[in-house]
C-alpha cells in the first residue's frame, strides 16, 4: 500500500443533498450529508446519513439506523475533531461542498475544517487528462461525477439514479413530513423518496471514494502542504 492509498483509506469522505443553487445564485443549507468511511481493507466501507432538518425526525426513523439527526454546526464540529485527532482528511467530490460550509460554518470552524478538506475533483480531472490525453472537460459543460466513475470502472454496475432528482426529492420529503409526524403513516410513496434519496447519495459518495482509490493508486494525489503530514508508508 503507497502512501497515498493509506491516506484516503483514512478518510472520511462526504456528500450533500439538497435543493442545490436557486436562480437567484443563494445556496440554501443543505437536508443532509452522507458519509463513507472506507473499511481497512478491500473497496467496501460504512456509509451513515446524517438529517440537519428537525422536520425530518420521522423519516429518520424509517431508515433502520441508516440515518441519524444533528445540528449543522454540531456535526461538523465533531468531524473536525475526528479529523484532528486522527489526522483525516475530509474529501468531497467538487467545490460545492466547501462553498455550502463556507456560507454556514462559523468562521473560525470553517478554517479549522478547511486544513483537512480536499476537492477531489481536479485531481481525477487531471489524472484523466494524462491517461486520455484529452481535455475532458473541454466543449459546453464539464464532466459529471457519474461520467469519470464509468470512465474508470466500466465493469462495475452503475450507481442508483434518482428521479425526480435529488432536489425535488428533498422538497417532497419535506411535504410528507410536514403531512404526518410518524414514519408509519408516510405512504408506500412517501417512504421510497427517502430510500431512494439515501440510495442516490450512497452511490455518490462511494463514487466518489471509489475515484480516490484509483487516484491514489496512481500516486497523483496532490494534498497541500499541511496535509502532507498525514501521508504514512502502507505495510
């Protein structure tokens, strides 16, 4: 194991859902997180959701544990620390992730958080511009998360869709919980928008630690200076 492959499996690597970036270019706070945290061994790991509305306390308890609720602020206070404490780094798939911690992280949280943070994104850019000698993100828009994951492990089925799209998802979610208060009186309907919403952002954020993986494999992962100290020689 190189180097670079003992440090993102020592990762912990995020994903957000919500309604995204409204027309008016605000970036509302997102309903919640995922979170993956990659096994010792092998491409498996632990996937956890964390729910930031309160409103959603009913739909919490219909994902069998799969989802738990906390404060924003709270939950990133105590990753911060997870971090700091096992030098981790926190590694998310582009710079949307950061730009929402920015907007609702007190300052001085948001700076503790930024030394262990990674976009992830110009690193797989870059990698797949070396292997295909091409711009990928080159003509009318960049490339998606899905697109450089089927770039890479084409043999792998791919990861759940979602309709009628994550956003939408999140606004009828809130409406059946604003409509009952028990997991139980959620419709059949009800209930698949949060397994499918927790199926979509699974399959993300594993994508994303999946082109880590292959990143790293590589040894063109490039952390900053503060987090060179945390790469370690694998066994």
């Amino acid at each position: 194991m190189n180097k670079y492959q003992s440090l993102i499996r020592n990762s912990i690597f995020i994903d957000f859902e919500g309604e995204g970036k409204r027309r008016d270019g605000t970036i509302p706070l997102p309903h919640m997180v995922g979170v993956f945290r990659p096994n010792d061994k092998g491409k498996s790991g632990n996937y956890q959701a964390t729910f930031f509305r309160e409103q959603w306390h009913p739909a919490a308890n219909g994902t069998g544990g799969k989802a738990t609720e906390d404060e924003f602020e709270d939950f990133f206070k105590s990753l911060i620390l997870e971090c700091k404490q096992n030098s981790k780094l926190c590694i998310f798939w582009s710079s949307h992730e950061l730009k929402v911690l920015e907007l609702y992280l007190p300052r001085k949280l948001f700076d503790e958080l930024s030394k262990y943070s990674f976009n992830l994104l110009p690193d797989v850019r870059r990698y797949a511009n070396l292997r295909r000698n091409r711009l990928l993100d080159s003509g009318e828009r960049a490339r998606k998360l899905d697109e450089y994951f089927q770039l890479y492990y084409r043999k792998r089925s791919p990861f759940p869709s979602i309709k009628p799209g994550p956003a939408e998802t999140c606004r009828r979610i809130d409406r059946a919980c604003h409509s009952n208060k028990r997991w139980k009186n959620f419709s059949d309907r009800q209930k698949s928008y949060v397994k499918d919403l927790l199926a979509y952002n699974e399959g993300d954020v594993r994508c994303t630690w999946l082109l880590a993986l292959k990143v790293a494999n590589a040894k063109k992962l490039r952390p900053s200076e503060h987090q060179k100290s945390f790469l370690i020689e694998g066994s």
